[in-house]
C-alpha cells in the first residue's frame, strides 16, 4: 500500500505545473518514505528522512516559492545539448564507479571480514537496542551522528541567512530602485 501511494506522488510530483503543490507532495512523499523505512524496522533512517526530508527541504522549498513564480515556466521546445551531455556524463561517472563494487550479497566483500560480524554478534548484548543499525549509529557511531546533525543543521541555518538577506520588499518584476521610490511617495 505504502509502495503504491509513493508510485502515485511521484508520479503527480512529475505532472503538476503548480510548484506549491509539487513542494507539498514532496514532503508528503517524505512522510510516506518515513513510514516504510519505520515498516522496515529501519527508525533512524525514518527519523533522517522526516526531519530533513518532511521538514528542513519542504521548508527551503516553500521558502524558495516566495523568491519566484507559483507556476513553472513552460518547457523550451528545442532540444539542449550541453544539459543532456551534462546528464549522460555524470550517469556514465557512476556507472563506472560501482563496476569496481563487489557483487550483492557476495560473501567474500570486505565488508563481511572486519567489523561487520562484531557488530551483529556483540551489539544485542553490549547495547541492548534489537536494532543492529540503530544501535551502531546511535552508540558506535554516536559521534560521527552528532557530527552529520550538526552539519545539517548548519547549513540549514546558513540558507536561511541567505534567504534573509533578501529584501522584504522585494516583488518579482520590480526593481529594488522603483520599489523604494514607491515608498517614499508614501
């Protein structure tokens, strides 16, 4: 169910015109993600996903959508080459990168030899969390945690700064210039 209500947001995401809408199904999209990863027994990667998918970027886009139009411009009819290349290389950029990846599953990767079968034999006795992932974020990795959040919340605060700096007065169409002669007349 879950599966499908994120196919059909996505898909409206896709086809509104209307860029409020599209911010709010964004972090509808976010919410429903939340949930699933919750279904998953996966809460931390849900609590992320809420609060920077649902909360901080549903809020930069609405705050971008009082800088610009409501509605999206109509698409260019002509094809653009450098756009398209830009897409094409940077697919190819990671292709190439994941070949060097060991297979899915595969017994013998790196990751299964070191610290991987601590964690999944010690960490339900040392944390007491039945959550493998969580208890090696939230203790383990407690510090690294902190770090990524307090990332996060600075340059979240850094844009808001930036978004600041812009005037209140400021209406698309208008100069700055005739804005304030507009208010000295007052």
């Amino acid at each position: 169910m879950l599966l499908t209500l994120l196919a059909g947001t996505a898909i409206a995401i896709i086809l509104l015109r209307d860029l409020f809408a599209a911010a709010m199904l964004s972090g509808i999209f976010s919410l429903l993600s939340a949930s699933l990863f919750v279904i998953l027994d996966a809460v931390d990667v849900a609590f992320t996903e809420a609060a920077v998918g649902a909360g901080v970027s549903t809020m930069l886009m609405l705050a971008t959508l009082t800088l610009t139009r409501v509605q999206e411009k109509a698409a260019s009819p002509h094809f653009q080459i450098v756009p398209f290349l830009v897409v094409v290389l940077t697919g190819a950029t990671l292709v190439f990168a994941t070949l060097d990846m060991p297979a899915f599953g595969d017994p013998n990767a790196p990751i299964h030899h070191h610290v991987a079968p601590r964690y999944i034999e010690e960490s339900p006795h040392e944390i007491g969390i039945p959550n493998m992932v969580t208890s090696v974020l939230a203790s383990y990795r407690g510090f690294d945690t902190f770090g990524e959040t307090t990332v996060i919340l600075t340059a979240a605060i850094g844009v808001l700064l930036l978004l600041g700096r812009v005037s209140r007065h400021h209406v698309p169409g208008r100069t700055r210039s005739s804005a304030s002669n507009q208010e000295d007349s007052i």
